[in-house]
C-alpha cells in the first residue's frame, strides 16, 4: 500500500519539471502587480481543479453481453485491455471491467463479482444501468481542498469517508502479467451532486487508463463512420438547482440554449433542458419531466432525480439504422417500448426537423439508448448547440 500523502500528483510534477527546464536562468522576472498576481493564481487554481468528462459507467449483470451488443449493433470496439477490482477491496467490492470506444468517448462496463457497493446497485437499478460519470481532475489534492471551501465533504462510492485517501486498487493485465493499476477517487456526497453519482479521479502513472491510451492506436479505434455518442441525460426535479452543481461546484459552463428534443415518455418538452459543456467528447443534457409522465418517472425507483437517464447516439441517416436494426430482429420504438407511429420509423420533432427513435430495453441488455439524426441546420436543436 502506498503512503498516498508523500506523493505529489504526477501531473504536478511534470509541469514544475517542464518550467524549471524552460526557463532562462540569466533573464530577471519582470514585476507583477498584485493583481495580476492574484489573477494569475486563481486562473492556477482553477485549472488544477478544473473536471473533465473521461468516460462514463454502465453497470453489467453479464459484461460479455453488453459489450456484445455495442459492438455488433452499434460498431463500437471494445478495447482489448483486461483489468479489474480486487474481490478483496472493502470500499468497492470485485468488479470485472471493460472498455467501450463510443467513437471517441470511454464508456467503462462494470460487472461485479462480489458483494459491495457495486453489487447493491446492480441490484438496485437493474442491468444496463447508467451509474455515474467520472471527471478526470489535474490535481487531486486541490480538488479536495477545493470542495472543503464549498462545504463539501467528498467520500468514497459507498457514500462513507474516503478509505486511504480514495486509492482504489485495480489490477491490470500487461505483457500477460498481472500488475496493479491505481487510482485515488471521491465522490460527492448524493446532497450536493442533485442526486448524481459524480466521481472525481486522478490516475496514476501505473494506472489502467494510461496503460488503455498507450495500446489505442487511431489504426484500430471505433471508426468515424459508425454512430457517435453524442451526449448522456440526467433528470432533475429541480432544473436550477441540478445546474448549479455542475457550475458552481464543478465549474463547468451552460449554453443559454433551453431547447433539446421533447420526450413523450418521460414529461420532457422542447423547451426545459440546460446543456452543459463537460471538457470532455461529449455534453451532459439536463432535463426537468412535467406533468403526469414526468412525475410517474420522478416516482420510479429505478430513475428518479439525479438519474442518468439514457445515452444520446447521432447517426446519419435514421431510417437507414431503423432498416439495419430490423433486419437483426431488432424494432426501434419511441421510448420506453412505446411504439413509433404506425408506417414512420422515427418521430420527428416538427420545430427542428430533428428525429430519433430508441433501442427497445429487452435488447439493448437494459441501456436506454435514444438515437438520433439532426434536422436542417438552420434549425435543428444540436446545430444551434454546437454553435454556441
């Protein structure tokens, strides 16, 4: 076990090595007010804190399954990397991991393998969940410090005190040696993440995500013709509030754009989402259900406030993927097994011309997935958001 408080942050590390080698020894500073000054360490600050988007998890109750299903019906490649949690691991339980490139962002599955945290939300929310989203931050220890100031007691997953600082110890499979992976990891407290599983990680140098990049040439990633995730959902009760989180505690900036695609199924209309911009491939879409369906999915016990609700995938050409599906036995529906229109094989959203129809639940191995094709440019709901 390391002594996780003797260690400077890896990162940390490279960046005062590249300074103290670049810097002129013979040329004198030039004066700083202190207003710059202090400019300059809060923009410091900041960006030692500031969260980026890596990937996401999915809870498997068969981690083969899963992955089969997005590679044959979706195209994304599972990485070949083999890793997983130690069965001992009193925090997190044994976990059997995996990767998915969603072209061009990390989707982790997770299967566990023995009672824990992990265990006991499978067992909560069911196969296919989508459980938490994982923020890469440059310097973990200020990260802490950062959340102490906003009254913020991070823990670890199971929602009691980090154990050893949040090391997880991983172990991963490289040259055909078991060798260990590590990592710290935090999460914030379900009160102040509007009840989303947020976690915050820095990796070490021995850790499976460096040892995942380094065997992910372009030459055999997800190719850039197949469906490509393009934002994941979470629903709130209190739209506001759930934003706040993502700008005042995590620092990350929202458009001014309140529109995104209405969803029957779940009380969403055209006009009550907040896009936020996660540093990482893709966004986070905020969305407050209304009315009867709204409450109905707010009351569920497998969604709720805080859910991440579904995966956003972008395709081309939907009828197309609609006639690629069906001919798997596989009949898209308009969300939560309601069928589409009789003779359409989309809804389409008549303000934007944007359309989209969702995998059924029974084939999807429980993952929400919404897939979608942009309306004209001069209109559609994402044209607008990638404009800014």
């Amino acid at each position: 076990m390391r002594n996780i408080g003797r260690l400077l942050p890896f990162a940390l590390l490279a960046t005062t090595a590249a300074i103290t080698a670049c810097a002129p020894a013979a040329t004198p500073a030039k004066e700083t007010t202190p207003v710059t000054q202090a400019a300059q360490t809060d923009a410091a600050e900041a960006a030692a804190t500031l969260p980026k988007l890596e990937h996401m998890a999915v809870w498997a109750k068969d981690l083969e399954k899963t992955s089969k299903f997005l590679t044959e019906n979706l195209g994304w490649k599972r990485h070949p990397i083999v890793f997983g949690v130690n069965e001992d691991d009193p925090t997190f339980g044994g976990m059997k991991l995996a990767f998915i490139d969603a072209n061009g962002f990390w989707i982790e599955l997770v299967q566990p393998t023995t009672e824990g945290p992990g265990m006991e939300f499978l067992n909560q929310k069911g196969n296919g969940s989508l459980v938490e989203l994982d923020f890469a931050v440059p310097d973990f220890g200020k990260t802490v410090a950062k959340m102490k100031t906003k009254g913020i007691d991070v823990v670890g997953m199971d929602g009691n005190p980090r154990r050893n600082g949040g090391l997880l110890k991983e172990w991963v499979i490289k040259d055909g040696k078991r060798e260990d992976g590590d990592e710290l990891l935090m999460y914030l407290p379900m009160q102040a993440s509007a009840g989303t599983s947020i976690e915050l990680f820095w990796e070490y140098p021995n850790g499976a995500l460096y040892y995942r990049d380094e065997k992910w040439p372009p030459e055999v990633r997800t190719s850039a013709s197949a469906p490509r995730l393009d934002h994941t959902v979470v629903m709130s009760a209190n739209l506001p509030n759930t934003t706040k989180v993502y700008t005042e505690t995590l620092g990350l900036e929202t458009l001014p754009l309140t529109q995104g695609l209405n969803r029957d199924w779940m009380g969403v209309d055209e006009n009550s989402h907040t896009w936020v911009q996660s540093n990482g491939t893709i966004w986070i879409e905020l969305v407050a259900p209304s009315g009867e369906a709204g409450n109905k999915v707010l009351g569920d016990s497998m969604l709720g406030d805080g859910a991440l609700v579904e995966l956003g995938v972008e395709v081309p050409d939907i009828n197309a993927f609609y006639d690629a599906m069906a001919a798997k036995g596989i009949k898209m529906t308009a969300g939560d097994g309601a069928a589409l229109p009789a003779g359409q094989k989309a809804i389409t959203v008549t303000s934007s011309g944007d359309r989209f129809n969702y995998f059924p639940l029974d084939k999807s191995e429980g993952m929400r997935i919404l897939v979608f094709q942009r309306g004209p440019a001069a209109t559609s709901v994402f044209a607008k958001r990638d404009a800014g």
